[in-house]
C-alpha cells in the first residue's frame, strides 16, 4: 500500500505569495488567478480561477505515518499568525490531501476524532481519496448468478473531514 499526503491550498481573493513565504516553503507549484500557466510540454496553457499552490507530497506505506504527518501540518498552520488566521476567517482554504493506493480495494479507517476536531477548530479541511482497485469494477459481474454491479462506489472514493 502507498499513501501519497500534500497540504494544498486555495484562494479567491488572497494571492498566496504571503501564505508561502510566511510557511518557509517552497510549493510544488503555486499559480496566480487570471495568470496564463503551462505545464508540461504536451498539455494547453490555462488560465487558473483560483490562486492556488501545493506542497510537496510525502510517501508512506502505512496508516501509521499518517498521524505524525497531520500533526506536523497542523502545527505548521496554526504557528503562522498570518496563515492561521486567512484560514479561520474564509480567506484561505487549506486541505490537507491523503490518497490511498493500493492493487486490492481496501478500507480507510477513519481519521482519528482528535485531527477532526483540531481541523475544524482551525478551519483546516482533511481530503482522504482512495484510489485502492475494486476487486469487481463497475459493469463487470461478481458471480454466475450476480447481476451486474452498477451501484460499486466510483474511483476514488471521496471523505471529508470535518464532514459539512
């Protein structure tokens, strides 16, 4: 199993040139809102609607690393007055992205009571998607006397926390 975790963030309004300097980091990208963006050499340039950056991913091969991760991007955000504080007023969304990835479908446990209650507190949002292969994809049947399963849950599954 692979986990794959990032701090990603959003703004409207607020260009994040602030927020960056201000978390002593360097983005994986951060792009400004009405700025023409290219990437890659294959894909169309694009005008972004959102100013946006992301963090660069850490790599664990458990749910155990997940805890000490969270903890750690928690206390980043919330020791930054600046940051904190675009975060618990709206201006700036944070979300601190998990995705599960896996060749058998697995079950995510859910994330532990204490970091939603922290998130919600600060304003933080917590994204886990599990991309964990369905032993049965969708259309495919399970069985000689199985109908097709057309109500299997989409890749990846989404959860949010706090949830809304």
């Amino acid at each position: 199993m692979d986990l794959k975790m990032s701090l990603r963030m959003w703004s409207d309004t607020q260009d994040l040139d602030s927020v960056i300097q201000d978390l002593g980091g360097s983005p994986t990208y951060a792009y400004k809102k009405g700025e023409l963006v290219h990437i890659g050499r294959q894909k169309r340039p694009y005008v972004p609607k959102r100013h946006s950056a992301s963090f660069p991913e850490v790599e664990v091969h458990d749910f155990g690393g997940i805890a000490s991760w969270l903890v750690s991007r928690f206390d980043l955000l919330e020791g930054s007055e600046l940051t904190a504080s675009l975060i618990r007023n709206g201006i700036v969304d944070a979300v601190l992205w998990i995705a599960v990835f896996n060749e058998m479908r697995i079950d995510v446990p859910p994330v532990r009571p204490e970091f939603v209650e922290r998130a919600r507190s600060s304003g933080i949002r917590i994204l886990i998607e599990n991309y964990s292969s369905d032993p049965y994809p969708e259309g495919e049947p399970t069985g000689p006397d199985d109908e097709v399963r057309s109500s299997r849950p989409k890749i990846p599954t989404k959860t949010w926390y706090p949830e809304e």
